[in-house]
C-alpha cells in the first residue's frame, strides 16, 4: 500500500515537473528566448509555487522528484553526442583546449574562495563556494569525497549555473567575445548545466563546446581542489 | 546491431546505450581514486565508443533527444535551492549572491579570453 502511494507520490513529481517546464518555456519562448526568461529559473519559480499552495513541503518533492536522476545521468553521458560532432576540432587543439579550461576552472576556484574570504563568509561557505562551478553531480561527489557541504554545495552550484546563463551569453556578445568555441567554452566553464542547456536553446552551434568545457571542467575541479581543499580555510 | 534496429524506428533501443553506460559509469565510480560521478564516467565511455565504434554511431539522434531534456531534468535540483537556504543565514545572503554573480562572471570572461588568446581561429 505505502508503496503504491510513493509511486503515485513520484509519478506526480514528475508530472509536476513536466508541466511547469513546458509552461515556463512557453514564457521563454513568447519573450523571444531572451537571458532572463530562463526556463529552468522559471519553471522552479512555478513548482515551489505550486508546493506552497498545496503544501506541500519541498523536502518532499525533492525525494519523490529524485527518480528523475536516472534520465538525468543518461543525458549528461549523451553530451558526448555534441562533442562527438566536433572531435576532429577539438583533437587538433586538444592541450590548447587544456590549458584554457586549466585556466578558467583555476579561475572559478580562486575567484569564489577569495571572494568568500574577503567578504567574510562563513568556513562551511568558503567549503562550498569552492565547487559553484562545476555541476551540481559533480559537486555532490566532490564534497563527498572531502566531507564538504554538499547539499549546499549542489543548491550554489544550480544557482550559480541560472546566474552565469542568465548573464553571461548577453556580456560576451557585448565585449566581442561570442564566436561560438569561445561563448561555448566560456558558458560550460562558467555556467555548467544550466548554462549549455540555454546555449542549446539560443546558440546551438556553441553548445557542444560547452558540454566539453563542463566535463573537463568539473574533472579538472576534482583533481586540483583537494590539493589545495586544507588551506582554503 | 543497432543500425537495423534503429532504422526501424526504435529511437528506445538507441537510449539503452547511454543507460547502459550510465550504469557501467556508475560501477566503476567506487573503483578510481578520484571521486567522478558516474554519469561523467559514463560521458566519456560515450564519447570512446562513438570514436572507435562506428555501429553505435546510429544511437547519435537519440541522444540528441536526450540533451533536449536536460533543461527539465536539472530543475528539480534548481527548487531543492530552497531547502538548503537554512545554512545561509540571512546576513550572509547578499554577500553571496553578491559572490556568485561577480566570480561568475568573472569565470567566464577569463575562460573566454584565455580561449581568444590560446585558441587558433576556428575553421576556414
């Protein structure tokens, strides 16, 4: 019986899902794909919307939504579909391509720890920041193997990753840097997930750059922060 | 093997390889010394056997079909943002956002112009 009642639970998490995605893209689409009426931001908006009116706790949903990983983790192995189709361009500049990505996920450590130090956050956030790049799978499995944050860590990560989508595509065209390998690179180092899934949408020709970018990226991340995981605080 | 299945229209067929890789991905996670989530693993499991297998290249639209969804599928991870507010408290709330705005930004034009600078110009 309980059973029953948690496959019921679930079915309507995703139905739930369903729906407010489909209605927040409906919004994007009607404003023309423009950076602030992001799908993923908007389509939350309508859930945690749609909870409170039936209070619902989020705690909840969250655990009967969480059969939605599996479909997840096979669209994040699929973005090796977009990298496929640009393989010889990549394999002609690979430690070129390495060494930017080096730089940009050095960057998105040092910028985030440094920041949380000077503004004087907390040691669990200056922990937690460190990952805000990477995508949220790849902060949980980061925090769990150095006994960080990572429930908090995953959340910054999201919203890290709506931010960067949100902002990014918009400032890189206005400083001429938006060719599609640099915007690509650029959004996948800065914005994961979220960033690529809006790049698919609005610049499919850079997405697949970055797809690459957040998967050298978040290895890259896994390798260097636990040499430096000791002294962040 | 794919190719006759796939040309029969079972795009369902085609998504057992990234379902497959996924849980091979998610096998070998404990084993490597660093800690990758499977699905990663699994990305590049993908990515080898597109180079090398040419027959799984017909599995290709379908995980295209796959990418369309990714938006929706991130957002379930995008509302548990809420429950874990609790560990921000409030006076560290606008520092915060303040940080992930400006690092993030930051983020991005230094990979961009580290690309403009490192990178030859793409194609002809």
């Amino acid at each position: 019986m309980n059973g029953a009642i948690d496959i019921a639970r679930q079915l309507a998490a995703i139905v739930l899902v369903v729906l407010a995605f489909a209605a927040a893209q409906r919004i994007a689409r009607r404003c023309g794909h423009a950076p602030w009426a992001n799908p993923v931001l908007g389509a939350a908006i309508i859930i945690i919307a749609v909870l409170a009116a039936a209070d619902v706790p989020i705690v909840s949903f969250e655990s009967h939504a969480a059969v939605l990983r599996w479909p997840l983790g096979m669209a994040i192995v699929a973005l090796a579909a977009p990298v496929y189709r640009e393989w010889p361009l990549i394999r002609r500049g690979a430690w070129r391509l390495l060494a930017v990505l080096t730089g940009g996920a050095i960057a998105g450590i040092a910028t985030a720890v440094w920041a949380a130090k000077w503004l004087g956050l907390a040691p669990l956030l200056v922990h937690a920041v460190a990952t805000k790049s990477v995508t949220s799978p790849f902060a949980l499995a980061i925090h769990g193997a150095l006994g960080g944050p990572a429930e908090l860590a995953a959340g910054l990560s999201i919203a890290t990753g709506i931010i960067g989508a949100m902002l990014l595509p918009p400032l890189l065209a206005r400083l001429r840097l938006d060719d599609p390998r640099t915007l690509g690179l650029a959004v996948g180092q800065a914005a994961h997930v979220v960033g690529t899934d809006a790049l698919l949408r609005r610049r499919p020709a850079a997405a697949p750059f970055a797809g690459l970018a957040l998967a050298v990226a978040g290895v890259l991340t896994a390798l260097l922060l636990p040499l430096v995981w000791r002294c962040l605080i | 093997m794919m190719q006759p299945l796939y040309r029969r229209g079972k795009r369902l067929a085609a998504l057992l390889v990234p379902l497959m890789l996924l849980l091979a991905g998610n096998a070998l996670a404990p084993l490597l010394p660093l800690r990758l989530p499977g699905a990663i693993i699994g990305m590049v499991l993908y990515l080898l056997a597109l180079v090398h297998i040419p027959a799984l290249r017909a599995t290709l639209p379908a995980a295209h079909a796959l990418i369309g969804l990714l938006g929706m599928l991130i957002v379930p991870a995008a509302v548990g943002l809420v429950p874990a507010f609790p560990a921000i408290s409030n006076s560290s709330a606008g520092r915060l956002a303040l940080l992930l705005v400006i690092t993030t930004l930051i983020t991005g034009i230094a990979t961009a112009l580290l690309a403009k600078a490192l990178l030859k110009p793409a194609g002809p």
